[in-house]
C-alpha cells in the first residue's frame, strides 16, 4: 500500500517550457473550492444560524490557498483570471463566464 502524502506522488508538474501542467491547476482549483466549501460550511454551522433567526448565509469570500502548492501555481491561476490574491494571502474564487 502506497502513502498518500505528497511525498508519495509530485502532485505539481510543469510543462517543458517551465508553466503548470493543465492537470496541475484543475488539481489546485479543486483543491480551493474545497477549503472555501468547508470554511463556508463551518462559518454557516455556528449558533446564531437557524430556522428561527434571519438564516445562516456565509459572508466568506476568501480563504488562505492550500499550502500542497506553491506560491507559484496561485500567482498562474490568478494570471489567467481564475482567482484574484489580495495583498494578505487570501485567495478569492472569481466566477467564470459560462460559454453560450
């Protein structure tokens, strides 16, 4: 049985030109709308939230990135206008045009 750590498996790869592979940022962004998700999720499970009071909707819109990746593959991702950093290490998932 292999280990599932990222020491069994380089879960980053580069093309030969130097960039991220496709399969690399599709595994990055995965990985953040996960965390956002959960964050999300633990935010609207607290007290205050019921059926009975105005409802629980989180206010979250940004989370801290994975750290399995490096700083690089978030300043790609943010390149090509998938997520937007703010000056704090806060990733923000940034809404996708959807094709007609």
């Amino acid at each position: 049985m292999e280990p599932r750590d990222a020491d069994a498996r380089n879960i980053v790869e580069r093309n030969p030109d130097g960039t991220f592979t496709k399969e690399t940022l599709q595994r990055a962004m995965k990985a953040l709308k996960k965390r956002m998700k959960l964050t999300r999720l633990d935010d609207e499970s607290r007290l205050g939230h019921d059926a009975m009071s105005r409802g629980g909707r989180s206010a979250i819109t940004g989370v801290q990135p994975p750290p399995q990746y490096p700083a690089e593959v978030w300043q790609a991702l943010a390149a090509k206008g998938r997520i937007r950093l703010d000056r704090h290490g806060l990733a923000e998932i940034l809404e996708q045009p959807s094709n007609p």
